[in-house]
C-alpha cells in the first residue's frame, strides 16, 4: 500500500508542477512583446550616433577623401590592424606627391580605441555606427577604405601655368646671378689696363660680339698675369720690415686704398733701398782710410 500511495502521491506533485509551468508560459501568451522586431525595424531602428561599428574614411560630395598617407594612424593602432600603401605621383610642374594606394583595415582585430580617428592629422577618418558587419568568412573583415577610383591630379589654369613659369625663371636667373657673383668674388682681380690705347683697340673691334669680346678679354688677362709674373720675378726682393712699427702705422693708414697702400709701398721700399745702400758703402768708405794704416 505504501508504494501505490507515493507512486501517486509523486505523479501529483509532477502534475501541479507542470501545472505551475504552464501557467507562466499561459501568462506569456498574452503578455506584450517587448522585444526589439529587428530585423523588421532596420530603417528604423535607432543606434547612438557614438557607437564605434566600423572604421571609414571620410568621403565629401565629390567623392575625394582628406587621407595624405602619413601613416600616423597605423603607427599609433595597437593591434596592426591598419595597413596603408602609399606611392608617389607626378605633377604637371614636374614636383612629386605623396598620395594614398591602398588603405587596409582589418575589422577583426580591431579593438575600437579610436586613436586612429583621433591622431590623424587632417581629420580623414571616422566611426561608422553601422554595427551589421557580421560575415561568413574572416577574411571578408578586411576592407579597402579608399573604394572608390581615384581621381587625376586638377590640370592647372592659365593663369597659374603663367605664374609658375614666370616663379621658375626669376629662381633661374636668380641662381645665375649668385652664382656669377660668386665666380667674380672668387676670381682674381684683372690686371687689364683699360686706358691702354692697344686695349681699346682691341676691345672696339669686337665690339656687339660678346662671345668674340670674352675671348678677348681672356686672353688679354692672360698676357697681362703673365707680364707682371715675369715683372715680380726679375724685381729684387722687398727691403721694407713689416715688423717695423713705423711701416706698420704707415700701412695701416692707407688699409682700403690700393693705389694709396701702393705708393706708399713704394716710398718704403726706396728708403730702405737708400739706407741699405749707405750701409753697404759706408765699409768701403772705412777700408780706403789712409790713417788706418798708421
């Protein structure tokens, strides 16, 4: 007896039971739904403007993007999750650039840090808040930024063509200018005497043939470095002491003026010739004595 009463003392237990779990799922059946009718509700489900789905880059109405391909953004990302190819394009002034190729974001290992946006120096990059981005394959998370074709280089204006060729050739003659000052600086003083009748002659008659005219000159300054070489080697040596303090003052008066520092040059030099000339003559003068004799 004791077996058939628990045998149904438990199947009533079971039975309230099922009972009680029935009526929450009865109350379920006509409770209202809470619950979210997506996908039914896309168009309008509401998602924060700051929810972090997906990195993009920044596109205007034209369809050109700010991206200059510095590589801040993958330097700073702390997964490699960005990688950008850069490549260098020509412009018609014949200057090079620096332009974006290929901008790969792998979406799977992104951890949404936001430092790319917010290191990035022309602001070219942003979060999408689309958060469908689930796929079959993981190799579908990595994507091209730049998708859309790239556009050529703006052909310039007329004017701006003028400006740059006008730029261009005033840095030209520039160059040749410092460049020319920097020849004559350096070159040494010509020695042609330009009052000389024979000079004039010659320069007249290749006068309007600037070519004819430099050969000219070369080799005039050439004849004259010549005869003042050969002028310097067959004078004697110079007598006057730089050391002196007396030519040192005389010098020093005339420092500025060459034809000035020249005569005096050659005042110095005729008194020193005149004083070693009386010193020398003077031990002549001595020995001929007839008195040193007695």
């Amino acid at each position: 007896m004791g077996s058939v009463k628990d045998y149904f003392s438990g199947l009533g237990s079971g039975f309230l039971s099922l009972l009680k779990g029935m009526q929450v799922t009865g109350k379920e059946f006509v409770t209202p739904k809470i619950t979210e009718k997506y996908p039914e509700n896309r168009d309008s489900h509401h998602i924060p403007e700051r929810f972090r789905a997906c990195l993009t880059l920044k596109y205007d109405g034209e369809g050109n993007h700010k991206c200059i391909a510095c590589g801040t953004c993958e330097r700073n990302c702390p997964n490699g999750t960005i990688s950008i190819t850069s490549k260098m394009v020509e412009k018609w002034d014949g200057s090079k650039k620096k332009k974006l190729d290929k901008y790969i974001y792998d979406l799977g290992s992104c951890t949404f840090c936001q430092l790319c946006v917010i290191s990035c120096p022309t602001d070219a990059l942003e979060f999408s808040n689309d958060f469908e981005q689930a796929v079959f394959t993981r190799d579908k998370l990595a994507k091209q930024l730049n998708y859309l074709p790239e556009k050529p280089e703006p052909e310039p204006t007329e004017e701006e063509k003028a400006k740059f060729l006008a730029e261009k050739q005033a840095k030209i003659e520039a160059a040749k200018k410092a460049a020319a000052a920097k020849k004559a600086a350096a070159a040494p003083a010509s020695l042609i005497d330009e009052n000389d009748p024979k000079v004039k002659a010659a320069l007249a008659k290749c006068a309007g043939d600037p070519a004819k005219e430099a050969k000219v000159r070369e080799a005039l300054e050439k004849a004259a470095r010549l005869k003042a070489d050969k002028a310097a080697a067959a004078a004697p040596a110079s007598l006057i002491d730089e050391n002196d303090p007396k030519v040192k003052a005389a010098l020093a008066k005339c420092a500025g003026d060459p034809a000035k520092e020249a005569k005096v040059r050659e005042a110095l030099e005729k008194a020193a010739r005149l004083k070693a000339d009386k010193a020398a003559a003077a031990p002549a003068k001595a020995g001929s004595n007839p008195n040193n004799d007695k």
